[in-house]
C-alpha cells in the first residue's frame, strides 16, 4: 500500500505554519485520509508536533537530519513524498545519487528554488545539479508561470496547477489612514529579491516625491546590511521621510491594516514570491505592480485581474482604473484565493495519494 509523506525540508516558520494550518484545518475536513497525514519538518519549535492534532507531525533540527530520515523511509520504495517548497540541497543530492527515485516525488514550488538568482561561484555550481535533479520527479505543481518557467529545460514531467493555501480573511479591514497622501507598499520583506533599490529610483521618476512609501524590512533576520544599503537609497531619494522603514516583525492584524491603508503594492522580484502579500493587497482592491520578469503576471491574466508592469507608463489615474476593476470583481472565483483553491489541493492529494506506483 503507498504512503504518502509530506515534507518541509526548511526552516521557514511563516510559510511552514500556513501549511500545516492548513491541513490540519482544512484538508482533514474536506478531505479526510484513512489515519493523520504525516508531515516531516525542519523546526526549532519544541512545541509544533503538539499544535496540530489532526497531523501526525516529526520535527527535525537541521536539514540534514530530515533528509537522512526520508531517506530510510524512501527504502520502501511504495512510500511517496510531497515535498513542499524544497529548499534542501540534500534532498536535491538524493534524487541525483538515486535515494529518491523519480516516481516516489511530488514537488509543489514555492519559487525560489526554481530559480537561479545568486551569482556566487558555489551556488552557480549546485545549480547546475539542482537543474537535474528537478527534471527527476514524478509529478510538479506550481502555479502557470513556474509552469511554464519549468517546462523550458523539463517539457516531459507532468504538471498540475497548484496555488500556495494563503491564509487570507474572510473580510480586510476598513482604513484607518485619514491622510489623502497616496501610499505604496514597497515588497514584503527585508530579503534583496525585492531589489529596494531600482524599485525606489524607479517610484521616484513615476510619482515624484508627493506620496508615502511603506517599505516592509523585518524579515529575515540578520539582514542588517541591507537594510543598511535601503535606508542609505531612501534617504538620497525621498529626503523629507516619505519612506517609512519597517524593521520590526510585525503581528498579523496589523500588517493586514498596513495592506489596507496602501493605493498600490510595488513589486520587482525577478521570479514568482509573495502571493500571499499579493492575495491580501488585492482582496482589499489594492493593485500590484510586478516586474515583467516576474512570471505571476501570466496567472493575474488568466484569472483576468488587472497587471500593471514596473517599466510601463505608470500614474495616478492608471492606479485608480486598476482599483475600480479589482472592487467590481467577483474574488471568489480567483483560481489562487481562498476557497478557490481548495480544489486544486484535493486533485493535487488524490493523485499524490494514489495506491499503485
């Protein structure tokens, strides 16, 4: 009889605990499995095994301990696991070396992993192997873009729509703000795949300096260079502190009232990140603008929601149009908002879940 593990090979609090909310909460309701789905973890999080009671869950310390774990299960070779995300070099090493064969992996990207950003010599190396080793799955999941990024070295994997299970709300604030000054929220994170620095020059030459920025930096942790580098930018640009640095983490409800009190998200990652940033902008009728390097855009068309591009002509009035078709929108039917999505995971289990290999 196959089983199927799920695996969350990193140490990636935020985006681990949505998934396992999820399924604790959701799947295990609308699709049930005969005994708790097992989820292995890398987490320092002493607690997490116990906050989930629908879920069987194994935490690990490092990444390597996870991967020498699945490992020992893939010697039964009728065991599948769902790899979310990725993100673990020694995982990628075993589906080169043969630990993991293809037809025991089914992988959902997150983004990140399926791109090549750094220029370090030692991680243009590991590309190289990694781009193999993602050819050797049994079946990919992403969202169209990464799809189609994918399909241009591994046109012979199948492939499946699927979209990361969001934690949205069932309603966004009201605003707050009482000034008229118009706002953007600039990225979602202090991580340089933002690239801060071309989007505030870029702002700049767009809307000139009678606006506010709200510049997201609290996570990761130990990125106070960087931060150092936005803050220096920010200054020789909007010199009378109309960039708002964001250094703290922030709660929840308040970064959902930060959401709400923008006019636009600003967006000029090179690759698919930040769709749950991107859900929430948008279920408060905020538009987004993204780098037309960013495949996401293709999504955002298909579900026919307005795209507006970081080199495209760009004013107030443009803005404004976006926001008028965003509210006239029906968000239910949104392939990558809640509920919409929920089917796409039931197809996505049914499959992985499978009985003959």
């Amino acid at each position: 009889m196959t089983t199927l593990i799920h695996v969350l090979g990193s140490d990636i609090p935020h985006h681990n605990q949505t998934v396992l909310r999820f399924f604790n909460d959701v799947m295990s309701v609308v699709q049930p499995s005969h005994t708790p789905r097992t989820f292995m973890v890398v987490s320092q999080d002493e607690t997490l095994p116990a906050a989930w009671p629908a879920l069987q869950v194994q935490r690990f310390a490092s990444k390597k301990a996870l991967a020498q774990a699945v490992l020992a299960h893939a010697r039964d070779r009728q065991t599948r696991f769902f790899l979310h995300g990725q993100f673990n070099p020694w995982l990628w090493l075993a589906l080169l070396n043969g630990g993991l064969r293809r037809t025991q992996v089914y992988w959902h990207v997150w983004g990140a992993d399926l791109y090549e950003e750094s220029r370090s010599l030692k991680f243009r190396l590991f590309y190289q192997l990694r781009r193999l080793a993602q050819g050797r799955v049994a079946h990919l999941f992403a969202t169209r873009g990464d799809i189609s990024h994918y399909q241009q070295r591994h046109r012979n994997v199948p492939a499946s729509l699927l979209y990361f299970p969001t934690r949205m709300q069932q309603s966004m604030p009201e605003r707050q703000r009482q000034d008229k000054t118009f706002t953007l929220l600039l990225g979602n994170s202090g991580d340089p795949s933002n690239r801060h620095l071309p989007a505030l020059q870029a702002i700049r030459q767009q809307f000139g300096e009678n606006i506010k920025i709200m510049v997201p930096l609290g996570y990761p942790e130990n990125n106070q260079a960087y931060v150092s580098q936005v803050s220096a930018a920010a200054q020789s640009l909007f010199p009378n502190g109309q960039a708002v640095l964001l250094t703290d983490k922030m709660a929840f409800d308040d970064y959902l009232q930060l959401l709400a009190d923008c006019d636009l998200g600003y967006f000029v990652f090179e690759r698919q990140q930040g769709i749950g940033t991107l859900c929430l902008l948008m279920q408060a009728n905020v538009p987004v603008v993204l780098n037309r390097k960013n495949p996401f855009w293709q999504d955002m068309a298909e579900q026919q929601l307005p795209v507006l591009f970081d080199n495209d002509a760009m004013s107030l009035e443009i803005v404004d149009r976006a926001r008028r078709q965003l509210t006239s929108m029906d968000k239910s039917r949104i392939a990558f908002f809640d509920p919409a999505f929920v089917s796409g995971w039931q197809q996505a289990l049914t499959l992985a879940e499978g009985e003959s290999l």
